[in-house]
C-alpha cells in the first residue's frame, strides 16, 4: 500500500541495530547504508528508510503516527517485540495481546524506537 516511510533518527548506527532486530524477527535482511548515509530497508512491497533529517534539525517523533508491521502470528508479534526492547527499544500503549473491535480481531505489540517513533507489529486473526 505504500512506496516508502521515512523516519527521522539522530543516530543511524544505533537505530540500524534497533531495526536490524525487528526485521531479522519478520524474515527481512538487514539494512544497508546507502550513499547519503541513510539506512534503507527494502523489498518487493516498499522501502523504510532511516534518515538524518534534511533539514538539518534534529529528528522528531510524529505527533499520532504509528507505523505498522505485518507478522504471520501471535508469536512473531512477541518475538518482535523482545528484539525491540533488547535493542533499546521502549513498550508503549498496552502489553502485546488480542485487541478485539466489531471489525476483527488483532493481535498487536507496541513500541517506540530509540528516537520515539512509534512502532506496531500485527497479526490479522
């Protein structure tokens, strides 16, 4: 559904090694430092880049962002989650479980990056 997400980071080093984990959890390869210093994350479906912002300032979180991450299972949302935390990585919202609404069911995990952005991994139930 979407091409690219870009987030800010004011330590591309340490947030690579943040989403080196994450990825290695959902069967992804590690990210690679292209030529403008950036870490991109890349397959047939989009690209997530880590970047200094552009403008030169530091980097921010998105005020009501999250950006959400497709898992095969329950188990792959937990283990997604512990790579996060032992990669400095903070929990957010409620504990990794089912969230129950009219439309489905979800199984999620929150957190937030070493920079704050706001992160979820979800099963579809």
């Amino acid at each position: 559904m979407y091409s690219h997400i870009m987030l800010g980071s004011n330590n591309i080093e340490q947030s690579k090694q943040f989403y080196d984990a994450l990825m290695k959890v959902l069967g992804l390869a590690q990210g690679v430092i292209d030529s403008k210093g950036r870490c991109l994350y890349l397959n047939e479906t989009g690209i997530l880049g880590i970047t200094h912002p552009v403008n030169g300032e530091a980097a921010t979180p998105g005020n009501g962002m999250t950006i959400g991450f497709k898992a095969s299972s329950p188990e792959m949302v937990n283990a997604w989650h512990a790579a996060g935390i032992a990669n400095g990585g903070t929990s957010c919202e409620q504990p990794p479980g089912v969230r129950t609404s009219p439309e489905r069911d979800l199984y999620l995990a929150y957190l937030r990056d070493p920079f704050g952005n706001k992160l979820c991994a979800t099963h579809f139930m």
